[in-house]
C-alpha cells in the first residue's frame, strides 16, 4: 500500500458524531474517521475503505444489509476496502480488472470532498459502477472522485454485493423475508449506501438535501431502478444514468426462484427451507462464484423494485426528479471487441429472435453498417436496441412526467486500453489507437476528468470534452440542470423535437442523430409489451 500524506488535523475529534470545523477528521455514527489530502488535488480530502454496513456473511448473506459496527477512538480512512466476491476476467478483456482482492465482507464505500469547512453543505454525487453486476468495484482508479470533488462537490464511490451473493432469488430466501422477496440484495446495498449518506455526509461538507446517483451500465441500469422504488424515496435529489439498460426489465420474482432453485441444485442443495438455506449459507463465497448460474440480475420482486421499469416511469409514482441519460455510437465495439467474424446467415438469425416478423425491416434500416460487415450491423443494432433506445425512452418517460431530462450522445471515439488495470493500460500493444470508436465504458475517464491517472494517448480534444462533461456532470448535481457560464448550451429534452447533447470535440445541440432507428425500435417494444 502506498503511504499516503495525511491532512493537517486539528486538535480532538468529538466522540458523538459531530464533525469538526474542517473535514480532515469527522465523526459519524460509527466513529470518527482521519482523512488524507488527495495526492493529485491537494485541497480535496478523501476517505476510503468506510463500511457503510456490516459484513454480509454467516447469517447475514442473502439478507438486506445490517447497520455498520461501531468502533472506537480514531480511525485512518486510507485503504480502500476489499472488492466484493466476483470471477476473475481475462487479461485480454478491455474490461480486465486484474488480480482483486475480494471478499464477502464488501460493504465499504469512499467519499472526496472539496469542502474545507463542515458546513458548506455541498452537493452529493454516489457513484454506482457497472460491470453487469456481476463484477466491478468502487475503488477503480478510473472512479477517483477528487477532480470532481475540486469543482465543489462531494463525491462517493460505494461497493454492492456482485452475482450471485447479490442477486439470488430462492424460494427459501423469500419464505424468510418479512417481504416475501428475494434478490435484489445489490440493490439493498446501494440504498443502504444512500441511507449513509443521509446519515452522516454533512460532517464531510455534503448537503443530505442534495443527492444525486449516477451509474453506468449495470450502474446506470440500478440508479434507473433506483429513481422508482419506494426504498430511495426521499434519499435521491437527481438521476444520471450512462448507458443504462433498465426499460425492458421484466423477469418476475417466479422466474428468479426458478433459476435459484436450479443454481441450488447444481451446487447439491435441493428443497425450499431452512435447511436449504444453512447448506447455502455454508458454502465458500469462491464455490458459489464458480458454479454457473445463480443470478438473473435485478428483477421485479414488488418490494425493491416494484413493477416494470417502464410502467414505473410512465406512471411517475415515485422520486419524481431530474434526469440526465446517455449512451455513445458504438456500444457494442468495445463488449463485443473480441467476437469474431460471423456471415449474414448469423446476423439473421440474431435479428429474428430479437425482432421476429420485423427483423427485415429493422436490417433495412442499417445498409452502412452490413455494408462494412455483418458483425458490424449486429453491434451497431445491439447497441441502438439496448443503451441508447432505454436512455431516450428514460428521458422521454421523465419528461412526459413533467420533470426535466437531459439526454446526451456520446460520441467521440477514445483511446482503447484497460479501463480499470491503470498500472498496464495497453490492451493492444499500439498505444492506445481509437479502434474502437465511442465505446462501451469509453466515457469514464471524461466524466471523471481522469486524463491524467488512467489511459493513453490523450489529446487536446479529449482533454476539453473532459472539462465540459465533467462541469455538466457537476452543475446538475448542484442544480438538476448541467448548465454553467462558459458551456454549449445543453436544452432539456423535448420527445417530439428529440434534440440531443452530442458530447465529442463540438460540444452541440441537435436531433438525434439515430433518431429515426431508435423511435422505430421503441414502437416494435412497445407493440410487444
């Protein structure tokens, strides 16, 4: 572990859990906390590896979290907590995260103020990773807060529990819950994570009455399901979801439990109550990572997430805020960077279990890409059909509510490397050429404006959309609109003009660029619901 320089402190902490003047030492409900000046933003403090609740093992697997354990005297909040269990990917991946240290007992999260003082409340920002939840973690060096924070704000990175420890469904697990429910427990975590905060950011100079979550991919999809559960009512101010996955959620509680029941079985665990659940609970953590099966992600268990996303949007019962929701070009160059070739006859069938009777028309629709390749057509139509048809029907659910949304299109092409490896980016031994397009993830490094600790081959283009994507991103956190002095104007999202941000060198206002693609695809899902 790198030693890190510690802030100045002032003299005594107050044991009751308030803050003191500055936030290099703040107390919280479980203790008080000692901070560390960031090493590349002197002036914004960071805290890592703070539990946010209890170890979720032995009994507390499959449970919603528990309260974190208290502690005493004065505790060095300078390593970042374990990431939670989850299967190691190969190197060869863009999406590698090397050789983790994981553990059950994941529940930490890291907060970057730009506060000096306790009481400038400043806006709150809990990020979420993606990784199709299944994998991923909070202390990615791709996810360091501190040039967001330096802008004045708050920033939170928090752990959730992964695959099948955070999302298994179980009869057993449901006939336990006070809620009949099961799965979901992911989701749990990242509500707890917000309690937290509610709890205790103003000790770091955050204001309670300010939060926004942003998420991106399996992230973007949570915070999406976020905004509409009666769980996060009252603990969310504002929603940014980058490529987001969540509209067309619809596996039912019944699906889940099938699925769990099978997984149970293949790891020699049958029948449906507390015996089943003690075998379970006794297993190794690295045996039930490795045992195929075991999660469907999210699903509708009528407690956490109450009914579909979409119909939850449309009816706008719950969190009725601000949106700000994108994807970019090329989606799918980047998840599917290591496919290999395949010939139209495979490019038709894709296209008629997606689309059945319609899958002719929706191939007439993209002659440039089939003409590059059919590979091609199939990413380009996987990625229009997935993040960007659920990022414009998001915005336009929220805007039909009569709340603003802020809908964007990503599209410069960044430099390819290992997203989260910092310490050996090149993923391709060419040091980072754009191969790759505006893909899957390749925002990030923008959005946190961290150029200068992760990547290759940044350029002076990129380093501007950094400043701006990263202002946006702040200024709707403090004010629910990304609109500052200095930026392109950035119009709330009207669905019958569909002018979107187009964020790349010029940074612009205009109607979507696959505007006809998407408003065709979002008919054949709404014909199929």
């Amino acid at each position: 572990m790198k030693v890190r320089k510690i802030t100045v402190l002032l003299a005594a902490a107050v044991c009751s859990g308030a803050a003191l003047a500055d936030v290099s030492e703040v107390g919280t409900r479980s203790g008080v906390l000692r901070g560390f000046a960031s090493e590349h933003q002197p002036e914004v403090t960071v805290f890592e590896g703070i539990a946010f609740a209890a170890p979720p093992t032995g009994e507390l697997r499959w449970r919603p979290p528990a309260a974190p354990i208290p502690f005493a005297g004065v505790k060095d909040a300078d390593r970042i907590g374990p990431a939670c269990w989850q299967a190691r990917n190969s190197d060869a991946s863009l999406y590698a995260r090397g050789n983790l240290y994981r553990s059950e007992d994941c529940l930490y999260l890291n907060v970057f103020t730009g506060a000096r003082e306790a009481d400038e409340r400043l806006p709150v920002m809990v990020w979420y990773h993606g990784g199709g939840n299944t994998t991923g973690h909070a202390g990615a060096r791709i996810f360091d807060g501190a040039n967001l924070a330096a802008r004045g704000a708050v920033i939170v990175t928090a752990n959730y529990r992964l695959g099948p420890l955070g999302f298994l469904s179980h009869p057993a697990l449901s006939g336990e819950s006070t809620e009949s429910a099961s799965g979901n427990y992911g989701l749990l975590d990242q509500i707890a994570a917000l309690e937290w905060v509610r709890d205790n950011v103003a000790g770091f100079g955050g204001d309670p009455g300010r939060v926004t979550i942003f998420g991106q991919s399996a992230g973007g999809t949570d915070v999406c399901l976020l905004q509409s559960s009666p769980l996060a009512e009252g603990l969310i101010d504002g929603v940014i979801g980058q490529s987001p996955g969540c509209i067309k959620l619809d596996i039912e509680l019944e699906q889940g439990h099938a699925s769990g029941s099978a997984y149970a079985e293949r790891l020699g665990v049958s029948g449906g109550g507390a015996e089943a659940l003690s075998e379970l609970r006794a297993i190794p953590a690295e045996r039930l990572i490795a045992t195929p099966g075991g999660t469907t992600g999210p699903l509708i268990d009528g407690w956490v997430v109450p009914g579909r996303p979409y119909d939850m949007l449309e009816s706008g019962d719950q969190n009725r805020i601000p949106v700000m929701v994108g994807g970019l070009a090329e989606e799918y160059y980047g998840l599917q960077h290591t496919a290999g070739p395949i010939i139209e006859a495979d490019l038709d069938n894709y296209l008629e279990n997606a689309f059945g009777g319609e899958a002719a028309q929706v191939k007439s629709l993209y002659p440039e890409a089939l003409d590059l390749s059919p590979l091609d057509a199939r990413k380009e139509i996987m990625g229009d059909n997935a993040f960007l048809l659920a990022s414009r029907m998001w915005g336009r659910l929220v805007s039909e509510r009569g709340n603003n949304a802020y809908v964007y299109f990503f599209t410069r092409p960044a430099p390819v490397f290992r997203l989260y490896v910092h310490e050996d980016p090149d993923l391709t031994g060419n040091g980072g050429q754009r191969l790759f397009g505006a893909y899957h993830s390749g925002e990030l490094a923008y959005v946190f404006d961290n150029l200068d600790l992760v990547g290759l081959d940044w350029d002076a283009g990129d380093r501007a959309l950094a400043e701006i994507v990263a202002d946006y991103w702040v200024n709707f956190a403090a004010t629910g609109d990304p609109n500052g002095p200095g930026l392109p104007e950035w119009p709330a999202y009207e669905p019958e003009a569909d002018v979107v941000q187009i964020l790349d060198t010029e940074v612009r206002a205009t109607v979507h660029p696959k505007s006809e693609r998407l408003e065709y695809l979002e008919e054949l899902y709404l014909r199929s619901r």
